[in-house]
C-alpha cells in the first residue's frame, strides 16, 4: 500500500492487514509495556501499556477493518516534496492485481487473511482484482495447490513455459 502508485502486482501468503499488529481493537487486553514486550509501539494503547503479539494472526475475530483504512487514511501522502513517513495516495490500487493466501493453518485462524482482503476493497482496490485463496483444509492440513504459480498467473496473466537457458549467455557482474 505504502508505494501503490509503482507497484501494481502483490502476491501475499500470510499476510496481516497493514498497521494491525500495532493497532489495538476493543477485544485486545492490555499489557504492562516492558523491554520484553513484543509489540513496542501500539496505536491506542495508554502510555505503558501494549498488546498481545501476533493477536491479528491468532484473534481475527477482533480487528476492525474499518479502524485500520481510517488509520491508513491518516498517514500523510507523498508527494514531490517528502521522502519519507509517507505512503502513495490509495487511487493507485484501484486497478492493482493482488494476490491473497492463507498457508500457514495453524498460525492464522478464521478469517486473519481475509481482513487483508477488506482493508484493500475499503481502500478502492477493485474486487475483480483481487484474489483469495485459502490453503487450509478445516482439519488443519493443507491443500495441494501452487500458491505461487497461482498468484504469478492473477498478477500477469497466463504464463508461457520456461525457456531454455544458454551457458554461453551468463554474464559475471559485480
């Protein structure tokens, strides 16, 4: 989301909704923040306090999506005069090609993947450009599929055979 504007194709396994392993929603308890805490900064906790770690993978029955686009839509945008602590204006992932999965079945339960895909339909990604698919079985095993080849042919479209390579066309570089 942060450089939308240069990258138009995503291809995630796994992944959490931007900003929500440091946001706190209404079911988090808080924690004593201490230099063992995981989670060190956390958006909405009272000084000295902090999170669970990892609640977005295992409790994703508490994330507001809602909460984390109206974060987002906080951050300031850049432009020609910032380089930095800035993200690209979000019309830049209306027309991306993003690519979700859930791999890991034990890790991220429910639906931990699938509030990746709410925040970006709330962010003006198009439906039909983006992509789940859920690998994990509900006894925990996974399904056998290519999560990668999938993924490369709903970000570039149907993918010619490998070419064959060339020794004599390697090339040393520093």
């Amino acid at each position: 989301m942060s450089f939308s504007k240069h990258i138009k194709g995503l291809c995630v396994q796994d992944g959490q909704p931007y900003g929500c392993a440091a946001t706190r929603f209404a079911g988090d308890a808080l924690l004593p923040q201490t230099k063992e805490s995981s989670v060190p900064h956390c958006i909405g906790c009272p000084t000295n306090t902090t999170i669970m770690y990892d609640h977005c993978k295992s409790h994703a029955h508490w994330v507001n999506t809602t909460q984390l686009v109206e974060n987002a839509h906080a951050l300031p945008t850049c432009s020609k005069d910032t380089e930095w602590d800035c993200v690209d204006d979000f019309d830049g992932l209306k027309d991306a090609k993003i690519y979700l999965a859930r791999t890991e079945c034990r890790t991220y339960t429910g639906n931990a993947v699938e509030n990746t895909k709410d925040v970006y339909e709330k962010l003006g990604t198009n439906s039909t450009g983006i992509q789940y698919f859920d690998k994990c079985n509900p006894d925990g095993s996974r399904k056998l599929n290519d999560t990668n080849l999938m993924c490369l042919e709903h970000t570039y479209g149907p993918l010619k055979p490998p070419g064959k390579s060339d020794i004599l066309n390697l090339s040393l570089f520093d």
